[in-house]
C-alpha cells in the first residue's frame, strides 16, 4: 500500500527534474521518464541520484508492476490517454496510484500576471484555459482507474532576483530557445523583478491542482 514508507516512483514526462529532486530528497527509489534527451541531461546533470529513461509515455520500455507511483507533474496533457492510460497501468503495483499535479502561478498578483504575459509571449499555449486539466476525464473514462480523488493547496516561494531567472530559465521551453531569444526573456524577466521586488526578494504565489487514482481492479484503500 502506498503510504509514508519510501516506495517505487515513475516520475514520467519528468522534464527537467523538479518533481524527481523533490521525490528523491523524500528518500523514494526514482525513475524519471522523458521523450527529450536534452531534458533528461539537465534532469541527470542536477539529480544524478535519478535513473533516466528516455521513452515516451504511449510506450514505456519498463516491466510490468514495477511502481507504486506513477506520478505526472503537468505533463499529462501531452498525452495520448488511449495509449498512455494502458501503459501506465501496467506499470503500477495493484494497490499502486496514478498521481497528476498541475502547479499555476497565482495570477490575481499583478507582477505574476505579468510574467505569465512575458512567458506567453513566447510560449503562446502556455497556461491557457484550464491548463490541461480538462485532460483528467480521460483518467476515468478509460475503465483502468477508480474515479480520481482530488485535492487543492495553496503554497507561496520566496524568491530572489537570480532565484526567479533560474526558475524561468529551468522551462523547458525557455531552454529550447535560441540564445538570442532567451536572453531577450531573462533581461525582461529581470527587469520585472527589479521594478517589483523589495530588497529581500519576492513572494511568488501559486496553486497545485492535485488528483490520485486507484486501479479500477485494486481494492479501494484509504490513506
């Protein structure tokens, strides 16, 4: 059962390896999966505790019930859910969880609003209408999972200037401009900051969107 003890996590569509250093410092066995080789070596570079394997979701090259955590941190909206839902699945231990977080900046705080507009303007589907989280339907549409539990928190960074420039530069779609167009955004960034910030820096606010699913053939657990 999935509980407080250490377990097998999949960290998949793991990006750059935010979720995968925060499951590792809570002392769980990690593989992190990703499609992009540039991704998983700035995931290896930073968390080199990390097994990385690069694959894509609709085909996980991973052996059956080796998990009791398939974690996805706003990745599952790039999905194919009839071809990823199967295979994630398979990979779970029976009383193992499917667990999809989606983490938005709160954009009611007119710097942060702004932010996303300079993050918009070269990401265009970035953070538009639900985020992706309409995506979860498809979790138990597909007759492999318990109708998810959700769950919603509130949580706030302080960050400074050099803080927030690493944090927008660690995106992977900051990383996959080219270097003209990344300093562009980082100058803009920075000046935001500079215009915004006190001399300790700034509190940057955010909202988890946060749902965990049973497998429809494990018996319903609580905890």
């Amino acid at each position: 059962m999935v509980g407080a003890q250490p377990c097998d996590v999949l960290d998949l569509g793991a990006g750059a390896g935010a979720l995968t250093a925060v499951a590792l410092s809570a002392r769980h066995r990690l593989v992190a999966a990703d499609p992009s080789a540039a991704m998983l070596h700035e995931l290896v570079a930073a968390t080199p505790a990390a097994a990385a394997v690069q694959c894509t979701a609709e085909d996980l090259p991973l052996r059956p019930a080796s998990f009791d955590v398939v974690a996805v941190a706003t990745a599952f909206h790039w999905f194919d859910p009839d071809r990823a839902l199967p295979e994630i699945a398979r990979v779970l231990r029976d009383e193992g969880r499917l667990s999809l977080t989606w983490t938005t900046r709160d954009k009611s705080v007119e710097w942060v609003r702004r932010l996303g507009e300079l993050l918009r303007a070269v990401q265009p589907a970035a953070l538009k209408g639900d985020w992706g989280t309409g995506s979860v339907a498809n979790v138990e549409r597909s007759g492999l999972f318990q109708p998810p539990e959700y769950a919603e928190f509130e949580l706030t960074q302080q960050i400074d200037r050099d803080g927030l420039l690493g944090l927008v530069a660690s995106r992977s779609y900051v990383m996959a401009l080219d270097d003209g167009e990344r300093r562009r955004l980082l100058a803009e960034v920075g000046a935001l900051y500079d215009e915004t910030a006190a001399r300790d820096g700034v509190s940057l606010p955010y909202r988890a969107q946060c749902w965990r699913a049973a497998l429809a053939t494990a018996p319903r657990r609580s905890g």
